[in-house]
C-alpha cells in the first residue's frame, strides 16, 4: 500500500467520522440534557457537559404532568392501523394494476398518479371538515383516516408485482387456483419486500406527522407524540431539561425499532428507491 | 367447440374484470373520498372568506387571490419556501453524494456508518427540531459556546432575521442526508464494475471518474431524489413550525407557505384564505416539477 493510498484512506475516515459525530450529536445533547438541573444546563462559567449525577426527575416530572402511556397508545394505535390499512388495501390494488387487465385500469391508475403529484396539504381542510362532520375529532380513527388508502403504497407494490415472472400465474392457474387464490397464495408472499418497505414508510410517515394530529385531535387525550411535544415546548419554553426530557421519551421507541430493525429499514427504502 | 371456448372465454375474462375491479375498489374509492373530491372543495373553497364569527363562507370570487398578490406575507413565504427548497436540496444532496460515493467501496465501517448517517431520519422532527433549538439556544446553547471558547461573538441563530433561515435549513439537511445517502448508494451500487476497470487501464483520476463515470450512471437515480427533495422541501412545516414563534423577529423571513396555510386556516380560521394559499402551493410544485421534467433531458442518462 502506498503512503497516499494510506493518507487517502485515512482522510475518508475522517470525513466519514467527522458526518457520523455531527448526525448523533443532537441526539447526545439531547439525552445529556435531560438528566441535568436546570442551574447545570444553564451554567455558562463553568459550562457543564456531563451532569455532576444522574437525576430521573425530570423525566418523573414530565411524566406527572403528560400521561405519556396514551401518547403512546395513540401513536401506536395510529401507526399499527395505517400500516394494516395500507398494506391490505394497497397490495390489493397494486396487484390489479400490475397484473389484471380490466377496463378503466389505466384511468384508475392515473388517479394514483395524480395523487401523488398534489402536495397533501391540499387535502387537509377537506379531510378536517369531514371528520368533523362525522364528529370523529379527537379519536384514534381521526389519526388514521388520511391514511386508510395509500396511492403510494399502491404505485410502490405495482413496482414489486410487475418484477414477478409471468409463467407463475400460468402455473397457479393450471393448478385450479382462482385469481383470488393466485394473488394471496403465490404472488402475495413473493412481495414479501416491498410490503416491509412499505410498513416501515407507513410507520415513519405517521410517527412523524406534525400537523394533521395538532389539528384533528386537539384534546390532550388524544394527541400523538409528535403533537404532544409541541404543545409541551409551549407549555416549558425555559426548562430545557424537561423539554429534553420529553423529546426522549417520544424518540425513544422508534429508535429502538430502528436499532433492531436497521437493516430491513436501510435496505426497505434502498430497494424501493430503485423501484419508484 | 369455437362456441364452447368462446364461451370460457367471455367467462374468464369476465371474472378477470371482476376481481381486477374488486380488488382495486377500496383503493379507488378512498383515494375519490380523501384526495380527489378534496382537491376540487379546496379550490372552491378558496372563492370564499370565513371565519367571521356566525357569519359562515360568504362567496368572494377571487378576492383571495387579489388579496394574496398584495399579502407581503405571502410573497415572503413564497420566497422564504424558495430559499429553503434551494438550500436543503443542493447542499443535502452534495453531502449525500460525498457520503455514498465514500462508502461505495471496500470502505471500513461501511455498514455501521450507514445505520449512524440514517439515524435523524427516524426522529420526529418535533422533537429534533427542539434539541436544535437548544442548541442554537442565544445564552445557553452549545454552538454558542463553542463559538466563545474559539473567541468569537453570540450568533442569535433562531432570532435574527439574517441567520435564521440557515439555521432551519441546517436542521432540514442534516435530517435528509442519510435517507438520500441510502437512495444514492443503492444507485452507485448498481453501476457495473468494468466501467470503473475500464477507466483504471485509461488512467483516469479519481476525481475525473467520478464525473465522467459515477455521475452519468447515477443520473437516473439523482434524478429521482433531487424530484423528490424539492418536492418535500417546498413543503416544509414542522421545523419552522416548532422553532419560529409568530412573535419571533425572523418570523417574516421565515415563515413557509405551509406554515402561512396553517395559520391562516386553523388558527385564524380563514380557511378560505387558506386555500388559496395552498393552491398557489399547488401552482408552485407543479411548475418546479414541470421544470425538471424538462431539463432532465439535459442531463439524466439512462442506460
């Protein structure tokens, strides 16, 4: 090995290093944050960066004050809806568009098209007048209802379907199976992927969204994670502890799903790039 | 015989439109109840004013539009969601770019680097958004302090109106690097391996490979993210949502057409007003994106 090939390789770890320190960092000054006083997180002189010991009351008190277990109740609730939501409804119609010939498959295919060209945003006062009409606000079937069908989830499984060879229909109908029978018995398990891919987009998506939850579920009851915290930061503008406090515990169990989970979430959304 | 087949047929073909239709059914409906009837009530909704108390929609024709052509808010959200769009775009793509072509090879770590540049991408960004901001913290904050310790002044990050918007669209690139890192490295991964053999016996740099080889290859899929990206970006809500009070002094200069929508429909309750806000949003991907579409001849190559 050469000294620049060395010098090269080094320099590449050390850019890869200097990236990698500035994606955590947050996350660490987060969690430091959280378990000092609110003296040691405004402490200029001297500036505190570990907390002289490790204190959990911020964290009791953020729990005292926000019933946290709904929020997690709801979020979850959300999240495990829309995903059954999307997977069922979206692998249904992914499947007829990808392999069925039927009139007006195209016009109906443009339709996903064209949803997913319109920013969301152009959905939300409708979508909120219709809950409220129904007088579904503050529940959990508010959180899902944007998201009951899902134009992307059925243009990405299309992507998926269409990659399967033709000869395993022939074969499943040779063999008596009705096209109901072929779809969830042989082409349904061969997606298996592209299904998690689309789970773990469901999931980000929901866990993630701000503003449909703030607008739809206003009572503290009813709100999501997402939605919670800023209610929370308006309610503790100045107490960062407890403000960190709070973003912890609303991180917390994606980012150990994500921890489990990083190599079908890297690879779900690697993948499917490729097909969108 | 031909009658009998004829028959079949008809009979399977029949069925196949049955299920084609019933399986598509759930999907087309919903997709009818929540977008595509919505689409058409927003733009209606735009011709009216409301929100005066009892008073309900009263009709206004394009009153709101005339009214948005003369909002200085408006054309500063309209600018300030161009701002960000062009700055989170480039700069988070160059990053990702930088980061996958290093990784694309026999790089040490290569995995564990991956899962670590993704990480911000499984964050709310409520809450990211609200340790940045204790980071930019003007008193407090650890970006200050390390300014001090280096010996320079205070920067009011989220405060001034000259420097908030980059502190935002700080937050927005660090958030999107790892997900198009991810994207572009699935791309790189797919050019084959004699193109680079082949530039290895011409003696090419690694520089000039990286442009003459690596970048035409990867069109198509930096195509796709850079669509993408300005998409969302011209979206963007949360993180100024969560990081600019509408009392801050840099609201003006950063207050998003998303933002400005929000506002206008659910805390004022001129949903009217709302909606034409959010058509003009409409107006304004779609041109962005036709725009690409058009350009992409010039520059994306597939194979």
């Amino acid at each position: 090995m050469t000294a620049s090939h060395r010098f090269s390789r080094i320099l590449v770890q050390a850019i890869l290093l200097a990236g990698g320190f500035a994606m955590v960092l947050p996350f660490l000054w987060m969690a430091l944050t959280s378990f000092k006083t609110a003296t040691e997180s405004t402490s200029m002189n001297p500036f505190v960066i570990f907390p002289s010991d490790w204190k959990w009351e911020n964290y009791t008190e953020v729990l005292r004050q926000y019933d946290f277990v709904r929020l997690y109740w709801n979020t979850f609730a959300m999240m495990a809806l829309r995903i059954v939501c999307s997977l069922l409804f979206s692998a249904m119609a992914a499947y007829a568009f990808a392999r069925l010939k039927f009139p007006g498959r195209s016009l109906f295919f443009g339709l996903v098209l064209f949803q997913m060209m319109v920013p969301t945003q152009i959905f939300i006062i409708p979508q909120y007048l219709m809950v409220d009409a129904l007088g579904m606000r503050n529940t959990i079937f508010a959180l899902v209802f944007p998201g009951l069908v899902s134009a992307f989830g059925t243009f990405l499984l299309r992507q998926f379907f269409m990659g399967l060879p033709k000869e395993l229909e022939e074969a499943a109908k040779l063999d008596g199976c009705s096209i109901g029978q072929t779809f969830v018995r042989v082409m349904l398990p061969l997606v298996r992927s592209g299904l998690v891919a689309l789970g773990i987009f469901t999931a980000l998506f929901a866990f993630k969204d701000l503003m449909w939850p703030m607008i739809v579920n206003t009572s503290a009851d009813a709100a999501t994670l997402s939605s919670a915290l800023a209610k929370i930061q308006s309610a503790y503008s100045v107490h960062y502890p407890q403000l960190m406090a709070a973003a912890v515990l609303a991180i917390w169990p994606m980012l150990l799903v994500y921890v489990i989970f990083q190599k079908q979430f890297i690879e779900g959304i690697a993948t499917s790039g490729g097909k969108l | 015989m031909s009658k009998e087949h004829g028959r079949a047929f008809r009979s399977q073909t029949l069925s196949e439109w049955l299920w084609g239709w019933f399986l598509i059914a759930p999907t087309i409906v919903g997709l009818i109840v929540l977008n595509i009837v919505p689409i058409g009530q927003t733009a209606y909704l735009s011709l009216f004013k409301s929100g005066d108390f009892g008073k309900g929609n009263v009709y206004v024709g394009f009153d709101n539009y005339r009214k948005m052509a003369h909002d200085p808010q408006v054309w500063h959200a309209l600018g300030n969601t161009l701002l960000y769009a062009l700055l989170v775009v480039p700069l988070s793509i160059a990053f990702a770019m930088l980061v996958a072509v290093l990784l694309n090879g026999k790089t040490r770590g290569k995995s564990l680097y991956r899962t670590v540049y993704f990480i911000p991408m499984v964050a709310a960004p409520a809450a990211v958004t609200m340790v940045w901001k204790w980071l930019y913290n003007e008193h407090f904050g650890l970006l200050n302090y390390g300014l001090s310790r280096l010996g320079m002044s205070a920067v009011d990050w989220t405060t001034d109106p000259n420097v908030a918007m980059f502190s935002i669209a700080v937050i927005g690139i660090w958030s999107v690097v790892g997900y198009n890192m991810v994207l572009l490295l699935a791309g790189l991964q797919e050019i084959p391996r004699d193109f680079y053999e082949a530039s290895d016996i011409d003696g090419a740099g690694k520089l000039q490979r990286f442009f003459v080889i690596t970048l035409p290859l990867v069109s198509p899929t930096l195509f796709f993210v850079v669509v993408t990206s300005m998409i969302q970006a011209m979206q963007v809500f949360d993180v100024i949502y969560m990081m600019i009070e509408v009392t801050n002094p840099a609201y003006d200069h950063t207050v998003s057409l998303v933002y400005l929508f929000y506002n206008n429909a659910f805390k004022y309750f001129n949903k009217g007003y709302g909606s034409a806000i959010v058509m003009l949003l409409l107006v304004l991907i779609l041109i962005v994106t036709a725009i690409q579409m058009k350009v992409q001849k010039k520059w994306v190559q597939y194979l």
